[in-house]
C-alpha cells in the first residue's frame, strides 16, 4: 500500500513538474530557448497599463506642442529574452530579460478596455526602429484576450 501511495505521489509531482515546465517555456521564460523576431508567433502574458509618453511632432522635444498619447504596455509575468536576426535589417540586436514589450495593435480601443488587467498576447516581435516605439522590443498583437 505505501508502494503505491509512494509511486501516486511521484506521478503526480513528475506531472506538476512538466506541466509547469510547459507553460514557462510558452510564456517564453528566462529558461527557454530565446524568442525569434518576426515572422515567428510569440506567445505570453502580463499585465497590461497604458502610459502616457509624448508623440508628434517631435516626441518630447517640445512638450508645449507635442501630444500625449496612451502607449499600451505588457508588463511580462515572465522575462524573456530574443534571439538577433543578422539576416533582417532591423531586427539585429539579442536582448535578455525584457520585462516589458510595447504592444502594437490595430484594435486600439478593445485592448484599451484591458487596461490593469492580466492579458495572454499572441504576434510577432520586432525592434524598436522609430520614436513611436517605446520598448527595446515590441509585439504586433494578432490576438488578445483576458486572462480568466
């Protein structure tokens, strides 16, 4: 009887463990392989807030007259790190423990509504190239939904 209270016990820790395995490696956590940037999909989750940062004209250069825009950000629940792209000509850097990704997405006002709240995000990485990009790393949001 202990030989099998034993042998359930071990199933059941070896099941934990590869099932919490599996979703840290999908949330690409520090301890999987690097994430690669586009056209590779990438998924994870976090938190998501909305920041305010300077936009045109000049992004902070003239804060009289520059806008404030709302910038969606996903606080990582995991760090991850991606892998450089020497083929691609913007992609070019490797980062490791990012924490937070600008996210880029058609549907502005749905991922707004999402503001404070744990999100799952699925796209494509990118490096930051321009002044409308506020992150190291940005994901272009193909889907996005709450955490339950």
């Amino acid at each position: 009887m202990r030989v099998i209270t034993r042998i359930t016990t071990l199933l059941i820790l070896a099941i934990i463990s590869v099932a919490t395995l599996a979703a840290f490696r999908i949330s690409g956590g520090a301890a999987s392989e690097p994430l690669h940037y586009e056209p590779a999909l990438v998924k994870f989750s976090g938190i998501l807030t909305l920041e305010k940062h300077y936009g045109p004209p000049n992004f902070g250069e003239t804060p009289n007259i520059d806008q404030v825009v709302m910038i969606p950000i996903l606080e990582l629940d995991v760090p991850i790190s991606v892998a450089a792209n020497q083929n691609d000509k913007i992609n070019k850097r490797t980062f490791a423990g990012l924490k937070r990704v600008q996210i880029v997405s058609l549907n502005t006002s749905e991922l707004s509504k999402l503001s404070g709240k744990h999100i799952t995000v699925e796209g494509s990485l990118f490096e930051r190239h321009s002044s409308q990009h506020f992150t190291e790393v940005l994901i272009q949001a193909k889907n996005f939904e709450p955490v339950l």
